[in-house]
C-alpha cells in the first residue's frame, strides 16, 4: 500500500460517522465485605469503519474488562457498568440478553486470548464454526459445511476437509487461535474485538496473525479493536493508540505520533522497556519500577505517581484531567499528566 493511497483510506475513515462510539464506560466490581474495585473509569474512544485502533498496557490496567463490558460477556452478578457503548446507532449496554446474543457473531464478533479454553473440547472444530452461521445466517449445517471449509482455508489452516473433523486438542496453538478467528468471521462482522490474539504464540505464527488481521481490515473494512500489552503489535498494525493505566487511557495518539513522541511517564517507561536491535552490547533494559498493585486513587491522585520519575507534588495530591495537548496529525493527541515528558527528551 502506497503512502498515497494509506493518507486516502485515512481521509475517507475521517469523514464518517463512528462504527463504534464509547462513552464514559466504567466497570465497577463488588464483594460483600469488601470496598467497591474500579477496574475501568470514564473510558471513552470511537472506532471507524476499516480502523484498528489499540488499546494497550500492562496486565490489570482494565483493558480486556472493557472489551467484556462491550460485548456483555461480564457476569450478570457483582459488577455494574455504566455509561455507552453505541453500535451503528444502537447502545450494546442497554440490550436485553437476548438482544445481545443476536448482535454477538453476526455485528460484532471478539476473538479471545486463550483459544484452548474458549474452543469446547467436546465438539469438532467444524462443528463450532458452523454454528455460527447455523444461529445468525439461517443455514443447515450442509449449507455451512462448505463454507466453514472455505473460512479454515481463508485463515491458512491447512488441509481444511480434515480439520473439520477434528478436535481443538489435536490442533497446534497456531491453528487453535486460526480456528477462533475463522469463527469470528464467520458472519462478516462489521467490528472485530481482538483480545490479545497472539499470546503465548511464536513469532512467525505471531506474524502470521497479524498479518491475517491486517488484511481483513484493509479488505473488508471492518473496524478492529486490539487489545495488547505488545507495543511491537501496535506498531505493525494500530491506527490509533489508547494507553490505559488503573482503568483510565492516560494517553492517545496516533502511532506514529506515541512512538516518535511519548509524552506520558507510562507510555514513554513502556517503550525504553522494549529491547533494541541497535542497543549496544550489554546495554540493561529500562522497565517500569514497580507494580500495577502500587498506585493511587484516581480520585485525589495520579495513580501511576508511585512508579512514576516524573511526579511531582501535584500528581499525588490532584486528580489529573484528559486534556487536548498540540500535536498529532490523524488523531487528536490527548494525555493525563500533571508533569509529562518534554517532546525533546
């Protein structure tokens, strides 16, 4: 793809509505006994049609529970959700149970972390994605058998006649997460909410994935969510980045702008963690001190100030605000900071 036509497909994303519209979502779990846990706080983000747009930190940062509360995939009892998450016109968090099984695999579809856990072991792998189109599409399982065969072969699974028949324990990890991912899109779903899709994978199977992802987006203009902790993930394939910590993005940029400039303590400790080819012999690795248990309530305080070389009194004592900062060409920038990185460091 040329830079000419990637500024075009930019304009065009720009100039329509938001696939997806994400407002003010806040997840609050709780336990007899025990204070209210906060996992997610006043997250808000849009998706456009043919976007990928990337939700990234540490693990328990809140980024898979906000990707749960969309898809209405959280238990039904100690937890409540509020505010919006508006699909094509439609807000998914006020959908009844069986409004949402409707919507869930045929509109939006999510490919989960652990395809070992989220295949059945019991049914063949044929079987599951049949269903899919069996349930949304209408078809008998004669009607979907062919075109199951052609999603297995449309994922680069080989030898799909065989794989059909056989169960999630006798295919390698790599064909595991293949099989998910021709099962959520089975329907064409116009959004797709990918779950750290490549963990535990090697690199080349890795790559595989995500090139796999990469073209359905460019294809078929379906917007993707990626959740990942992988910061080279973000740079091979976001269009825009959502860095969250405690629950709250506490950066957005487009990726090219986070990566050439981060101006978040957080962001800018996550980047010099990464290894460098062009680091010299011996050179030690920078990773951010501490844990995401180590923080502060983001009532009263920036809850990464005890990890954080910047902070400074304000950010203990004063809740910091998402706020517009200058820069960024296809996304607005925004931050969370009392005291951020200069653009010079």
């Amino acid at each position: 793809m040329t830079a000419t036509t990637t500024r075009t497909s930019r304009d065009a994303r720009t100039s329509r509505e938001p696939l997806l519209q994400v407002r003010d979502l806040s997840v609050t779990f709780r336990r007899s006994g025990e204070e209210p846990f906060h996992a997610v706080s006043g997250v808000s983000f849009d998706v456009q049609p043919g976007q990928t747009v990337g939700l990234v930190g540490e693990s328990g940062c809140g980024k898979s529970v906000t990707s749960l509360a969309i898809m209405g995939l959280l238990p039904k009892r100690g937890n409540t959700v509020t505010g919006e998450a508006v699909f094509e016109g439609t807000d998914l968090l006020k959908l009844s149970p069986k409004q949402m099984r409707d919507r869930r695999g045929r509109d939006v579809a999510m490919i989960f972390q652990d395809p070992l856990s989220s295949l059945n072991p019991v049914v063949p792998i044929g079987r599951q994605v049949t269903e899919v189109m069996e349930r949304h599409q209408g078809l008998s399982r004669k009607e979907a058998e062919p075109k199951a065969r052609e999603l297995l072969d449309k994922v680069g699974i080989p030898d799909p006649s065989r794989r059909l028949k056989e169960y999630p324990h006798q295919l390698s990890g790599g064909m595991r997460q293949r099989a998910l991912i021709a099962m959520a899109l089975a329907c064409a779903p116009r959004l797709l909410i990918a779950d750290e899709p490549t963990t535990a994978l090697d690199v080349t199977i890795q790559a595989q994935i995500l090139t796999l992802l990469k073209d359905l987006v460019q294809d078929s203009d379906t917007a993707l969510i990626m959740i990942t902790h992988d910061l080279g993930v973000v740079a091979g394939l976001c269009d825009e980045v959502n860095v969250l910590y405690g629950g709250r993005i506490v950066e957005r940029a487009d990726r090219h702008d986070l990566f050439a400039r981060p101006r978040h303590p957080y962001t800018h400790g996550l980047l010099a963690s990464i290894p460098r080819l062009d680091s010299a012999r011996g050179e030690r690795l920078n990773p951010v001190p501490g844990s995401v248990a180590d923080n502060l309530p983001w009532d009263h305080a920036c809850a990464f100030a005890p990890r954080c070389s910047n902070a400074v009194e304000a950010c203990r004592t004063t809740q910091p605000e998402l706020e517009r900062i200058e820069g960024g060409v296809e996304t607005p920038r925004l931050l969370r900071c009392h005291n951020p990185i200069s653009e010079e460091a």
